[in-house]
C-alpha cells in the first residue's frame, strides 16, 4: 500500500479549520482543498509523500505551474494555498518543518478587471424577453428568472455565489433591499434598483411557482427543480453574451466590476462602494478606481481639440 496519498483525516481537518475556524465560504475552502491536492498530485508523481515534501520539490512544483500556462495571479493563490496549509501542518504536528516558510510570493496580474460600458449592460441585462402573459410558458418563466437574476448581478453588484444562495426571505421589495451571506458568512444588505424590484415582483409574482418545486424556500431554481447553482447562472450569461455581445468576453464578475466601476464614475463615495461589493479591504475596492480613471483620460483624449 503507497504512503504517497494525502490522509483524508489530515485534508479534512485542514478544511474543517478553515471552515469552522476561519469560516471561510465553501467555495473558498474548496479551492484550498483543490490546490492542496494539486500538490499532491505532483508530489506522486516524484513518489513523495506530501508530509516529506520539501522546499526543493515545491519550488519545482512552483516552476511547473508556468510552463504548464498558469495566469501568474493562479500561481500566487495556489502558493498562498500551499503555505497557509503548512503553516497549518506544522502548527498541529503534522509536519515538523514547514517547507513553505521561505517560498517566495509570486505577484499576481496587475490586469485591470474587465468594464462593460453602462448601455452594454444594460443590453445585457434586458436580453431575455419581457412576458406578460399571467401563465407564462416555460421559456417565458425562465426568461423571467434570468431577467431577476441578471438585475441583481449588475444592479445590486451581487457575486455569483451570492445570487445562487438568496432565499425567497432574503429579498425585501417593499424596502428594496436584498440581504447577501458573502464570503467569510458576513452578511450586508444590499439595495436594488428599481428595475430590479420589478423584475422580482414579476418573477416571484408568474414564474417562481411555476418553477420552484413544493415547500423550497430557495429563490431560484434550474429547469430540474434545484436550487440556481453558480455553474447555472454563468452558462444562462453565455447564452444571452452570444446574443447580445459577441464581440467581449462577459463573466458574472464582470458585470459586478461594471456595478462599481459606474457607482465610482457616478460619484459614489469609495467606501460606501466598499460596503455594498462587501469588500473586507479597501485595497480590493481602490482597483475600480484605476479602471475609473482610464475613462476619464480616454474621454480626455477623444473630446478635447488639444487632446
């Protein structure tokens, strides 16, 4: 029997503690587990056990994450991953040295986020077909559903993991106001736009019982009857991308990098900015700021006679 194999117990209990402990997302706790396993895999293949890896072999595995085309801003979360797990290793006798002590921090992208222009998103959001008919087909009830969805992604600036988890309780159209469990499980309130409120009423008023199965207290659901998952709602933007935009490339992070970026060049305050995206650092917030400003040179450069 090989000793190369990562002990469940000791991957599980890293990820209770940053489950229970740090209580980091479970999204976010999955792409540790997933990054650790990357290490392991490669560690196999040397037929090193993960406990006996050592600074040599991570940076090896460190080197190999380039050549195989890794975005330099994956590689500096994979070695954050990596180091966070030792550290944790060692902490609990795991290991007895930590041999990502002295592994270097490789700078991630300095990629500024990807900004649709305001009538861009607006086109996208107001891609599905508006329904009136009060017992809408199923095409026509799902149409509604995205239309609700794609509101609270650039009208509210949710995440995507945020959207798939609301429940019908936590939207308040008479305050218009939806309340979001975001990473780390802190919770904001976040308001809706106008729009938003009326997409909501009408989803939840014709098509969420046609969808929803019995006593489901989620708000969203896919054509099986389960819950919205994250993976659903970025293959729905696809299809209405290919529409609409099938010149840019279109996330549902990009429509919440659209959601700031407009707040910021209509004058929003960049903390209050801060507070609505749930941002724990200002820093994260201050990127939109950069794509900010590009606008406003590239306004520069197209109106002014001098420019």
């Amino acid at each position: 029997m090989g000793h190369s194999k990562l002990p469940l117990s000791m991957l599980d209990a890293f990820c209770d503690h940053l489950q229970h402990e740090r209580r980091l997302s479970a999204n976010t706790v999955e792409a540790y587990r997933r990054d650790v396993r990357a290490l392991e895999v490669f560690a196999e293949r040397q037929h090193v056990a993960i406990a006996q890896i050592d600074s040599l072999l991570l940076r090896r595995f460190v080197a190999q994450q380039a050549t195989l085309g890794y975005a330099r801003s994956s590689i500096a979360r994979r070695v954050a991953a990596i180091r966070t797990f030792f550290r944790w290793a060692k902490a609990r006798g795991y290991v007895a040295v930590d041999p990502a002590e002295r592994l270097g921090h490789p700078k991630g992208g300095s990629r500024l986020p990807s900004v649709l222009r305001p009538a861009e998103a607006a086109a996208l959001v107001e891609a599905p077909e508006e329904v009136l008919d009060p017992v809408p087909t199923e095409p026509e009830a799902f149409a509604l559903r995205d239309r609700a969805v794609l509101e609270l992604l650039y009208g509210s600036g949710l995440r995507v993991g945020e959207v798939a988890t609301l429940q019908v309780t936590s939207v308040d159209l008479a305050r218009a106001r939806v309340r979001v469990v975001g990473k780390g499980e802190k919770t904001r309130e976040v308001p809706l736009s106008d729009f938003a409120v009326e997409a909501l009423t009408t989803y939840l008023q014709f098509a969420r019982p046609f969808t929803a199965p019995e006593h489901s207290s989620a708000l969203f659901f896919n054509r099986k009857g389960k819950s919205l998952s994250a993976r659903d709602i970025r293959a729905m933007l696809e299809r209405y991308r290919e529409q609409v935009l099938p010149d840019r490339k279109v996330s549902p992070h990009t429509l919440r990098h659209s959601y700031a970026t407009h707040l910021l060049e209509g004058g929003a305050d960049i903390r209050a900015v801060q507070e609505l995206l749930g941002h724990a650092s200002l820093a994260t917030t201050q990127r939109y700021t950069h794509v900010s400003k590009s606008r406003l040179f590239e306004a520069y450069r197209q109106s002014h006679p001098r420019a």
